[in-house]
C-alpha cells in the first residue's frame, strides 16, 4: 500500500524537476511550480509521482493509500534546509549582545573573554546529556520553521576529548530527532589559550583528524565534512591548507568558514581542494568566484551574521552572476540566536537583494547541494525523499513575505507528519473508509 497522496494543492513547488544537483545565475528565477498539485509518496517514504491533481487522479484513481492530504487552499513546499550551523552549545552570550550594540566588534569581544572562548570553557565543563538536552529542543524549533535537513558542526571544544563528545551529541540525535543532520567536525574553529595556530594546526590533523576517523569506525559519530575558520590571525593559509589536506587524505568532504571578516582567497583556495562548500564569502574576491563556479563549490551565505555584526553582506548578486550555487545557512550559534529559514530568506532578499525565488532555491535545492545531499533533497522530484512543508497560504511566497509569522501548518519526512501546528485542524483522511487514520 502506498504512503500518502497529496491532492489540490493551490501550489505545489517542486523547486526543479529536472534532476540537477543545484541551479546557478538565471536558472534559480525559474523555479518549477505546479498549480492545482499532486503528489504520491510510496511505502518507504520516497516521492514515486509529482503532477497536477487531474493527472494523478487517472494515474491512481483506483490505487489504495494509507493517507490523503487535501491541500485545497494550501501550498506545499519542500523541506527547508540549513546550510550551516553550529546547535551544540551551552552557556548564555546574551551579554555580548549588548555589547555589540555598544559598538564593541566580533573581535573585540573576543580580546575581552567572549566568543568563542567563552562557549569553549562551558563546552569543555558540559556532560554530553546536557548538550543533548539542550540540543533538542533547538532542533523542535527549526522542525516548527520547516527545516528538515541541516550541517551541523562541532568547534566549542578545541580538544580531542570536548570535539568528539559534540560530534557524538550530534550523532545522537541524528539518530533520535526526525531533522537529518549531517556533521561537520571544526576542530580549527579557533586557536585555543595557550596554543598557536601552527602548533594546534598540527595537533588537529595528527590527533584530532584520526581520532574522529576512528570514532566514525567505532560507529560513536558520523562525520562527512571538515571545516577549518580560515581567517586572518586564526587559521590563515599555511594551517587552513594543511588542515584541510590532512581532511581530504583522510576521507573527508570539505566544507570551510573563508573570506568572512577578511578577504583570505578562500573561493581560490576551495576551488583548488575541490571543496563542496565554503561558506561567508563576504570578502570573496572576483578570482575566487571564478574559480568557485568552475569548480561546482557551493557559496554558503549567512545573512544573519552580517545582521548582527553590522558587517558587509556577502555580493550574493555578482556570485550568482558568475554562476556559483548560492546557498543559505541560519548560522545558529550563540552570537547568531536564529533558528528560523524563512527568517534568513527574507534577510536575503531584503539585505543581499535576492529574488524570493533565489531566496528558496537556496535554502533547498543548493543547501542540499552544499552538503552534498541533493540527490535525494532539496526538491520534491520522483526518487527523492517525501520530505515537504504545508503552508497555510494559496502562495509560497508568504512563507518569506510574512515576517515572524510564517504560516507553516505542518512539516513531513519521508510521507510522515512530524510537525502539525496546534491551532490546525487536521487535512488527513484515510482512503479506506474502514482504517481511519489520524494526524501523526
């Protein structure tokens, strides 16, 4: 028996139908909208049919269904992906905050105790249940904002011992929460007290790196990616490239902070390692996009991050005119307190001049791209997982217009609900008069 069956939808927003693994320049205007949509999900969760409601009806009139979704009035959208963000975390920076608004620089903050340092020196005092139960509820609001995929980082601990208990926190709950997250280990987040960048660079690739592939053998973590702060006066090009070599000989992806607070060369530097992703890119020069887009290395852009620290906003606009995969990321962290996608989409359109259209395909399809799971996200196309979000609106687009006020009804994996608003009314209904179903 089939899963679910989703019928009159107002919109239904494949994103693309076309099996591309990310769309770049023009193409991320023309995004793939069906009116009046259908969609099958089968048995294993997996979308077997994308089409309008007459086709499908022909197609699987007479076919039984465990589920039926009526989205008159509705829309459905893809899961929404995050790009990049760093959830393991304990103890309140509120206090930076005021001090930002006071004038005072990421920098700065960091001289005087903030930062990085701070989170480290709580990281390091945390018990892996107190990072898992905080993580939890984190994970709850970016499933209620309609993220159903994200990167998810390490780089508070800054030891061997503090990096890999994050990176089993984030195991966990890859395993236990229905967002699917895939590990970034950021050893070289930041050079710790005592250190410097040459030495602890060493000490990351000949004890750090192996010690995570070892933990991943030993099934206690599930890294793909490393990622390095290449940055002036943390890891600049010598350590970054030592590092990220040390990654790639050892079978990782690569997937780097660069050009943020600086300009590093850092698109140059990712073209030439093949990176999947770097991420920032607000000091990116020309070159760097050039060589970016003819390598395929996904820019990841942070809007929230220039938000908070008054920055430069990355030039979203000339990356997709030289044709990179432009991807967005929430940032979460404790300088960065956002959970919300459709928050960092309607930054980037308000603050990076992004098309709304641009704005999804980069929290979909080229997020997926950036961690490299566009194969089965990012884009409801057959073959790919039933993973979908239920707007309560006749177009996508309030999801980004609706500021604070998204109206997501529900949010589904693999064809199951997994989030459904408490002031809604259930749409489901069984196809079999004698089974009825209720909401999940």
């Amino acid at each position: 028996m089939h899963c679910l069956w989703i019928k009159h939808a107002s919109q239904l927003v494949q994103v693309s139908n076309t099996g591309v693994s990310s769309l770049t320049g023009d193409a991320m205007k023309d995004i793939v909208v069906i009116d009046d949509g259908s969609m099958v999900i089968d048995a294993n969760g997996i979308i077997e049919a994308v089409g309008t409601t007459s086709d499908l009806e022909n197609r699987y009139g007479n076919v039984a269904f465990q589920k039926v979704l009526d989205a008159n009035g509705m829309c459905i959208i893809p899961g929404l992906v995050d790009g990049h963000t760093h959830p393991v975390w304990c103890g309140d920076r509120v206090h930076e905050f005021a001090m930002k608004l006071a004038g005072a620089t990421y920098l700065e903050v960091h001289k005087m105790g903030g930062g990085i340092g701070f989170t480290v020196e709580h990281i390091r005092r945390a018990s892996e249940e107190e990072l898992y139960t905080l993580l939890i509820p984190r994970l709850d609001a970016m499933l209620r904002h309609g993220t159903t995929l994200i990167e998810a980082k390490s780089g508070y601990g800054l030891e061997t011992e503090a990096e890999l208990k994050m990176l089993r926190v984030l195991h966990r709950a890859s395993i236990t929460h229905p967002i699917d997250i895939v590990s970034n280990f950021l050893g070289a987040h930041s050079v710790p007290k005592g250190s410097d960048a040459a030495s602890y660079a060493k000490l990351v690739c000949d004890e750090q790196i192996p010690a995570v592939v070892a933990s991943n053998a030993r099934n206690e973590t599930s890294v793909e990616f490393v990622d390095v702060f290449h940055e002036k006066g943390v890891f600049e090009g010598v350590e970054t490239r030592q590092i990220l070599q040390a990654a790639k000989e050892a079978g990782f992806l690569l997937n780097f902070h660069g050009d943020e607070l600086h300009p590093m060369e850092s698109g140059v530097l990712a073209a030439e390692l093949h990176a999947t992703a770097v991420s920032h890119c607000e000091h990116v020069s020309e070159e760097g996009m050039r060589q970016m887009a003819a390598a395929n290395v996904a820019a990841v852009l942070l809007p929230t991050t220039a938000y908070m620290l008054r920055i430069a906003y990355p030039p979203a606009r000339a990356l997709i005119a030289h044709q990179v995969p432009v991807a967005l990321g929430s940032d979460f962290n404790p300088n960065a307190h956002c959970l919300s996608l459709p928050m960092v989409m309607h930054l980037s359109c308000v603050n990076m001049h992004l098309t709304m259209e641009e704005a999804l395909v980069a929290a979909t399809l080229n997020a997926a791209a950036s961690m490299n799971r566009a194969e089965k996200h990012g884009s409801l196309e057959v073959g790919k997982c039933g993973d979908f979000v239920v707007l309560d609106a006749t177009h996508w687009k309030h999801l980004i217009y609706a500021l604070g006020d998204e109206p997501i009804r529900s949010v589904w994996k693999s064809g199951q609900c997994v989030y459904q608003r408490p002031d809604t009314v259930p749409v489901l209904r069984s196809a079999l008069p004698t089974s009825p179903i209720t909401s999940q």
